[in-house]
C-alpha cells in the first residue's frame, strides 16, 4: 500500500499502464451477466477498439458495478459504438478498505487521462 504522494502517483502509474495498454483482446468483453467478471474490488476502464479510454471508476464488486447497469454503456450505444468494439479492462485493489487511498488513485488517473465519459474530474487537491 503506497505510503506517501509519490508511492501514490507509482501506484496510479502501474494501474493506469495496466488498465490502458492491455491488448484489447485481452480486456472482458461484454456480456449480458458480465460472469466473467470477478466480484472483486478494483479499477476499471471502458474502452473502445480504436478510440481508447472511455470512462475509468472503482468499485467494491467488479461484476456487480457492471451488472446493476453502467451510464457509460448507454452513452457509448447512444454513440452508436458497436457493443464488440467496447470492452472493459480491469485491475484489481487488494486495499479497498483505504477509500482515500482509492479515491486519490481514482483522481490521479483520470487527471491524466480525461475519458470523455467521466462527467467530473478531480482537480489536484
């Protein structure tokens, strides 16, 4: 667990590198009950074939963010994305029971990123 601003950032980084450059292969596509998703904690990003990041967040339950209904999803349709050129990668947070530590992580990255579907995005506290 990062134990000061630049751990932090380090950690950002890693999480950033690993939820942005997996193949896109390689990220969960989408399914109706998202199964193949763990019930795990983690950083997650929505991303499309060609275009990139298209929203990042953090949850308690992976599947179940995904399986309750997402907005950006339904942005993505209203986009006309076709539903096999958007898929979700994800990394998993051992340490959810820091939520400051989560939300700073959160932060860091979507100041680095700015995926057109996050609505708000942290300004450097």
């Amino acid at each position: 667990m990062p134990t000061n601003y630049s751990e932090l950032q380090a950690q950002a980084r890693r999480i950033l590198d690993a939820i942005a450059f997996i193949p896109f292969e390689q990220c969960q596509p989408l399914t109706r009950d998202f199964g193949s998703i763990p019930a795990r904690p983690g950083i997650y990003a929505i991303r499309h074939k060609t275009d990139g990041l298209l929203y990042i967040g953090k949850t308690k339950s992976l599947r179940g963010r995904f399986s309750g209904g997402h907005k950006a999803f339904l942005w993505a349709w209203l986009d006309k994305y076709n539903d096999e050129d958007v898929r979700i990668a994800v990394q998993f947070i051992s340490y959810w029971e820091n939520p400051k530590l989560l939300l700073e992580l959160e932060a860091i990255i979507l100041r680095a990123t700015e995926p057109p579907y996050n609505v708000q995005i942290p300004t450097e506290g």
